[in-house]
C-alpha cells in the first residue's frame, strides 16, 4: 500500500546511490511533493502533512548531499513516531528518530561542530537508559509492549511510565535534560539545528502527548504537579539564560528550551477538553518559525560570517529579504498577534486555564513578556544599528524560497485557526 511513510523512505535507500549528481535534491523535493499529496488525499493528520512541508523547506534550503539523504530518514522516523499506537512502536520509532539525530549531526567538519555532536550523544545515550529502565519496571508490574500505556497501573507500572517520560524529556530538552541542547544547536550546522529543534522536537512533542495522555490523566494527582514543576523551571531558566547571550544561536537554543516549558502545559492541562488542540497547534506554530529561524541563521553564517548579535548590526541593509522573514519569524517566537506563535501560545495558555491552571499559565504570560526583550533586541541590531561592513551580497534565491514557503505557514496558522480546530 502506497503511503508518504513509503515514499519518503524508499527514495530515501535510492538516494544514497544519487550523491554528488544533479538528481538527488530535485528528485528529493519530488518524493516530498508527492507524499504530501498522498497525505492529504488520504486524510492523514493535518501535522503530518505539515511535517511533509516543513521537509520540503529544509532539502529546498539545503547543499549537502548527506543532510538531504538524512533528512528523508529522519522524516520517515518522524511518521512512524506519530503513528504509533503501541509501547514497542514507539520505543522503536523513539530510538529511530534519535539515532538518525545523532548521525545527521556526526558529519563533522570543525572542532566546534564535533563539541556539539559529541554532548548530544552523550544526552542521547543517558536518555536511551532511563528510556529503557523505564520499560523494565513497567513490563515487570505487568504491562505489555504490543499494546497501548494501561491506564490502570499498580506502582512498578507508575514508575516505569514517569522513567519513560523522563527519558522523552531529553529530547524535549526539558531542564535538567536540556544542557545538551543549548550547546548542540550552537556549535552544530545551523541547517542540522533547524532540523532537530524545529522538526524532530515537535514530533516528539505531539507524539508523547498522544501515547502517555491517556495515563496523565489517569493519574491527575501525579502527573499535573510532576508537569507543572518542570514547565515553570524550564521556561523560566530558557529565558533567563536566553538574556545573556551574544551568539545568536545560543539565544535561540535557550528560546527552544523555554517554548519546550510552553509545551509542557499541554501535559499539565491533559484533563481540559482543550488540550489536544493545544499541542497540536503549538507544535504546528514552532515547527515553521523554529525550522524558519535556524535556516535564516544557516544562511547568515555561510553567506555573510553572521554569529553574533555584534555582527548582524545593521544586516537589513545588506539582505532586505532574508532580514523580513527572519524578523517574522522572531516576531512570531514571542507571541506577537497575527503569528501563528502567538495563537499557539493562546491556545495552550487556555487549556491550562480551563483545567484550573491559572497560576502556571500566569507564570507562562510573564515568562513570554520577558522573552520580547532578547527577540527585539535581535531586531533592533538589524534594523536600528550601524552597519558594520558596507559589502552586500547577492540574494540565494533557493535560501530565500525556503524562507517563503515557512512564512507562509506561519502566517497562515497565525490567522485562520479553523483548519486545526
């Protein structure tokens, strides 16, 4: 049976017979263009088809032979994790999508990118063994690999379940798990930070939602202070660290952690009838500005030796273009009205008020308050400063294409919400 689980993965073996040839990034894109519409004629979720985009972007915007070949194994992993539908499919999707993450950034090329790749495999194998061990306790109290989570748990099940959620909070770089993350997104290829905090972070998101909400709410006495305690601390020191950095990519690295605190509502607020629909578009709204931001950042350090705030003084002036959607795109990160991150933000925001939350969601509006600051700070170096080199460069129409298609989804999720609702 022909699905886009298929497609991509298929073209993804056949691929790796393409490299260094002219076929492999438009026949690549192709594979892509059809799968999304296998996606939408058949009636998959609405992120799944989303997802299909977002990966068009990223092989649209990238050169590199190997992170286009891993990006279509990575976005097979990612269907595979959103369908599963029992413990042994997501154990296994779970890992898949890991290792494919830790190959993508072992392409090594400098002393910075290898710091990266090296803490992220470490992060990855912690995480692999809480994963595991959890898996342990809950097959020894009882449960079962080929069916979904119980929801009727003795207490070696409850352990297992929570060690499992843990080890998924790794790669939702919730603290304490997010040390790793903040320096891997900065010392990485930025189109490879793109993939795995814009991409794969969501994926997880979503995914974990739908197989451990059924036993968070089960659980409600449990899992609402569990959740509770490690959304406020993770949005909460996301910002703050994200207020003292200079490099670009570290302030958007700590950016990623506080809006995993965000998520992390969804989780709380697992009883409110509103809470699906939160996730859902939460993860639709950071996937496109998150994936969008890290490619703008891609296309600065190769194009222009952009990294610091310093150095983007005055880069309207040097690329109009790139500077707008890049813009937006930060605009959207804080929650400015007509974005798609602001209706995400609201909708999750919402779903912990209608489950009794309110004093979490009041932390979460103070939290997103301060975030403007770091993001204006941004856009006022590349509007407002001086410039700092007279050179301009030529516009990457690709790089620039890329952009657009990102923008339109985070335009278009800003204004019509109807689509996911």
């Amino acid at each position: 049976m022909i699905s886009a689980f298929w497609i991509i993965f298929v073209w993804a073996l056949i691929s790796i017979v393409f490299h260094r040839s002219l076929f492999l990034k438009p026949f690549s894109l192709l594979a892509l263009g059809v799968a999304s519409y296998y996606s939408f004629s058949a009636g998959a979720p609405l992120f799944e088809l989303i997802l299909e985009i977002v990966l068009f972007a990223v092989v649209l915007h990238e050169d590199e032979d190997i992170t286009i070949t891993q990006t279509l194994f990575l976005g097979a992993a990612s269907i595979l994790l959103l369908q599963s539908d029992s413990l042994m499919s997501f154990i296994l999707s779970f890992e898949a999508l890991s290792i494919i993450s830790i190959v993508l950034v072992s392409f090594i090329q400098t002393k910075e990118q290898a710091e990266g790749a090296v803490k992220m495999f470490i992060a990855a194998a912690l995480a692999t063994g809480i994963l595991f061990l959890g898996v342990m306790f809950y097959l020894l109290g009882g449960g079962e690999l080929l069916k979904p989570l119980s929801t009727e748990t003795n207490v070696f099940e409850k352990i297992g379940v929570f060690l499992m959620i843990s080890g998924v909070f790794y790669k939702l770089t919730i603290v304490p798990f997010h040390s790793w993350a903040a320096d891997t997104y900065a010392l990485v290829r930025h189109s490879h930070s793109a993939i795995l905090t814009g991409v794969a972070k969501t994926v997880v998101a979503i995914s974990a939602f739908e197989f451990f909400s059924g036993f968070l709410a089960s659980e409600l006495e449990i899992s609402v202070p569990f959740m509770a305690v490690f959304a406020v601390v993770t949005m909460t020191l996301g910002n703050f660290m994200a207020l003292f950095q200079k490099q670009i990519s570290k302030i958007l690295a700590y950016s990623s952690i506080a809006h995993a605190g965000y998520i992390l509502i969804a989780f709380m607020a697992v009883e409110s009838q509103y809470a699906q629909n939160g996730i859902v578009y939460i993860s639709i709204a950071y996937i496109f500005m998150q994936t969008a931001s890290f490619l703008a950042l891609d296309t600065m350090r190769k194009r222009y030796d952009i990294v610091t705030l310093d150095e983007i003084k005055g880069f309207s002036k040097v690329n109009p273009v790139l500077s707008f959607f890049f813009t937006i795109q930060l605009f959207s990160l804080a929650g400015i009205p007509l974005l798609a991150g602001f209706l995400g933000k609201a909708v999750v925001f919402y779903a912990g008020v209608d489950a009794g939350m309110w004093y979490i969601v009041l932390i979460a509006l103070l939290n997103s308050a301060l975030s403007v600051g770091y993001y204006a700070w941004i856009v006022k170096s590349i509007y407002f400063d001086k410039l700092n080199s007279k050179e301009r460069y030529s516009e990457n129409g690709i790089a620039i294409l890329a952009q657009f298609i990102l923008f339109v989804g985070t335009v278009y999720f800003g204004i019509y919400a109807g689509g996911v609702f």
